[in-house]
C-alpha cells in the first residue's frame, strides 16, 4: 500500500513537473510572438513612413529640405542610440529597457500622429528613433537569453529574421494602404494599440534577465562618446544628398564623429567597466556576422527606396498599389526564413548565407534592367521572389550568427552591434547610391533624355551599385566557420556530415 502511495505521489509530482515544464515552454514561444511583434514595428516604421511622405509634406506644408528629416530624424537617434541602448539592457535589466522603450516608442507615435506643424512631427521621430533604440537589442536580447544555443534558439532567431526581413517591404505595403484609406497621420497612430498592448502583456510573458556578474558600474564617458560619434556620422551620412560629399558640412560632421570615435576607444581600454568590451570581437562569429550585416543593410535601403521610386515616379503606380505590388516580396522573405532554420542545420551556416547573398545580388542585377515601359509580372515579380529568397537566407543566418558564442551577460551589447551595423550600412549605403543615381539621372536629363528614361536607368545603377554591396558582404561570410568545430556544430555553422 505504502508503495502504491509513493508511486502515485512520485507520478503526481513528475505530472506536476511536466505540466510546469510545458507552461514554461508554450510561454516563451507566446513572448517570442510578442517580442517579434514589436521588433517588426520598429522595422516597420523605418519604411512605413516613406510613402506617405508627399502626403504629409501637403498636410503640415513641409519645405521639400524639412521633409527630409522626417526620415532622417528616426534615423539618426535609432542608429546612434543603439549601443547604448544594448548595454543598458544588459546592466539595468533587458525586460525594463524593453518596456521603456515600447512606452518612448507608443507615446512617439500618438504625439507624431497629432502633430500640427513640421517641428512638432520631426521631434515626435526623434523621440521614435530614440524608443526603437531602446528596445530593439533589448528584445534580441530575450529572444538569445529565453531559448538554448543550438536547434531551439535557431528555430526562434529564424521567426525573428522572417520579422525583420519582411518589415521593409511590409512598411511600403501598409504605408500605402493606410495613407490611401486614412490619411497620413494613421502611419503612426498604428503603432499606438500594438505598443500599449504589448507593455501590458510584457510582465506576464517575459522573465526579467540581466548581466548577473557583470560590474554594475556604467561607463558614462564611453557611452557620450559612441552615441554622440554614431549620431555625428549617420548625420553626415544622410545629410550628402542635399549638400555633397565635399561640403564643409559633411567633412566637418565626419571629422567630428572620426574623433569622438577615437576617443571612445581610448576611453573603452583604460575603463573598468566598458561599454563595449573589445575581447568581444575575438568572437569569430559574431564580428563576421556584423561585418556582413554592415555591407547587406548598405544594399537593403537601397533596393526599397529606389524600388518604391520607380514604382510611383516611371510606373505612375498610385501608393496603394505600389504597396500591394510588394506584398509577394514580403511574403517571399517570411517563408524563405521559415525555411532557412532547417537549412541551416543541414548546410551550416556559411553555406546557407552566401546562397543567400548571391540571390540577393543576382535579383538587384535582374531589378538592373528594368524597361522604361515595364510589367509587373514581366519585370518586377520574377526579381523581387528571388531577392525575398534572397534576403530570409541571409537575415536567419546572420541573426544566429550575432549571437553565438556571446556570454550572458553580453547579450544585449550583441544585439545593439549587430542592429547598428545594419542601421549604419543602411544610412552609409543609402547615401552613397543616392549620389550615384542622382549623378546619372542628371547628366541624362541634361543630354535630352525623358524624365522616364532618366531615372530608370538612374534606378540601375543604383541597383547595381546595391549588388555590389552584397558582393563585399560575401567576403566576411565567407570567414565564417573557423571556431572550434564542436561549438560550430552546436550553432549550426557546420551542415551535417
């Protein structure tokens, strides 16, 4: 009797246990669903914005040089914050950064969404950007503190790439739909009810983590230096296309960042207590993944902006139908990432991302010769199905890659590095093809050509320019896999043998 008591006790326990385990479980997968949820707003909001812009420019009488800063001013705070952002959540607790930043954010959004003049709005951007910064790496962060290296996390980074990968595309097609249905300001209020919603189900998904053994200390000088030299440079980088690359305006602001740059570093290697450890980068993998992050995220602003452009502007597409045209490239790049967990796992991770970059580069050179007079199932779907191919086998691999290796309490510094590396080469990318394909436009429009003509083949080297960006990327990827062959084989940068 009394061991049918123990075994039916024993049994009620592993019941118990079980069930706990499976709670667990079903929870983190639900906070990785909100956590990818909030990450694709911020991805979202970086191109949400785009296509509403002559509509807001009409709406709050924009000069056509203040319009700008409609974009460049989320740019800049989100680019220049992020490391700070990463390593404060890293100290301070990454579930508290995360819901600061969703409330900085939300509370943005409502306050851009009312804006009655163009100060207003820019400031409500800037306080965007700010937000973003906030709980971007923070929510990375979870995501890499939340499931094992290995498979699990593999499979939870590959639903975060989908997010991150289909953002861009998804931004021009809901910009286009909710600017045509309500107007503008429903570009931003449309973050309101997911943000607000998400900080109120944080505490129940999210466990709190933070660096337990790192020195609670912060390096305030470090982290003046890096935020003010990040924000100097993505200035000087967006600024270029209204004032040059000579200006005394663009070299002064990257003089300037140059030499805030340097003294960050002198001052990370005499602190305590730095803000970005430099025997960080003796992680093979996650300095290969940044560096291949900074050469893709100079082609991917590219590739939507001058796409969104020669939609509207030579195909006289309405910004709705702009939007829906990009809806199978959205889609494209959600199933690619789906699939490229698996992969991974059966190829390694370098096999899988130089695929992946050379599908990339392949469809840019195909977007390279579209006609003056093109189709949209003749010219744009064939490229834009190999890009999102493309592009969900690049940001899986990459995301993993960021990550592994990465101890605990380094978990949000890797996020933000590997966020700014992407916001960084966007800006620099951004800046260096819009030269080119303004250059090109203009001495084509200059030799009587038509304003069509002009800009379409403007457009291709511009998307040339973008294929040769994703062609240095290989470079770095290529590097990839010269760890120890037993931590390659936990994170998938081996295929199976």
């Amino acid at each position: 009797m009394s061991r049918t008591f123990i075994s039916g006790a024993r049994d009620g326990i592993d019941a118990a246990a079980t069930h706990q385990l499976r709670a667990r479980t079903g929870r983190r997968w639900w906070a990785l669903a909100l956590l990818a949820a909030a990450e694709f707003v911020v991805v979202l909001d970086a191109s949400i914005v785009n296509i509403a812009l002559p509509t807001i420019q009409r709406g709050l009488r924009f000069t056509p040089t203040n319009l700008s800063w409609v974009i460049n001013a989320y740019v800049l705070t989100f680019g220049g914050f992020l490391l700070l952002g990463g390593r404060a959540a890293d100290l301070l607790g990454r579930r508290r950064v995360f819901v600061a930043g969703l409330s900085v954010f939300s509370a943005a959004s409502l306050a851009g969404g009312l804006a009655q003049s163009e100060a207003w709005l820019i400031g409500a951007r800037a306080a965007q950007g700010l937000g973003a910064a906030m709980l971007a790496p923070s929510a990375l962060a979870i995501v890499t503190a939340t499931f094992r290296e290995g498979s699990e996390r593999n499979r939870a980074l590959s639903i975060w790439g989908a997010v991150a990968g289909s953002g861009a595309a998804a931004g021009v097609l809901l910009g286009g739909v909710l600017t045509s249905a309500l107007g503008w300001r429903s570009v931003l209020f449309v973050n309101v009810p997911i943000g607000f919603g998400a900080i109120v189900l944080s505490p129940r998904l999210i466990s709190e983590s933070r660096a337990e053994h790192a020195l609670r200390s912060f390096d305030m000088p470090g982290a003046v230096t890096i935020t003010a030299g990040l924000s100097a440079l993505v200035y000087s980088l967006v600024r270029t296309s209204v004032v040059g690359w000579g200006s005394a305006q663009t070299v002064g602001a990257l003089a300037g960042s140059a030499a805030l740059l340097v003294a960050f570093v002198l001052i990370e290697v005499r602190s305590q207590a730095p803000l970005v450890p430099f025997t960080f980068f003796r992680l093979s993998g996650p300095s290969a993944a940044n560096a291949t992050m900074l050469a893709a995220g100079a082609a991917i602003i590219g590739l939507f902006y001058f796409l969104s452009l020669y939609m509207q502007r030579v195909l006289d597409y309405s910004a709705i139908t702009a939007g829906v045209s990009q809806l199978p490239l959205a889609a494209g790049i959600v199933l690619a990432a789906a699939a490229a967990s698996p992969l991974v796992a059966l190829a390694g991770i370098r096999r899988v991302l130089i695929s992946g970059l050379m599908l990339f580069a392949g469809g840019l050179v195909w977007f390279a010769q579209l006609p003056v007079h093109g189709g949209y199932l003749g010219d744009l779907l064939g490229p834009s199905l190999i890009i999102a191919l493309g592009l969900g086998f690049t940001f899986v691999p990459i995301t993993i890659l960021s990550v592994s290796g990465v101890s605990d309490r380094e978990y949000g510094l890797a996020s933000g590095l590997v966020n700014s590396s992407q916001q960084i080469g966007g800006a620099l990318g951004l800046a260096v093809l819009s030269t080119i394909v303004t250059t090109r436009t203009s001495h084509l429009l200059a030799t009587h050509h038509s304003p069509g003509e002009a800009l379409t083949l403007g457009f291709h080297r511009g998307f040339l320019g973008a294929a040769a960006f994703v062609l240095v990327a290989i470079v770095p990827a290529a590097t990839i896999g010269a760890g120890p062959a037993k931590h390659e084989r936990a994170v998938g940068l081996e295929g199976r043998t």
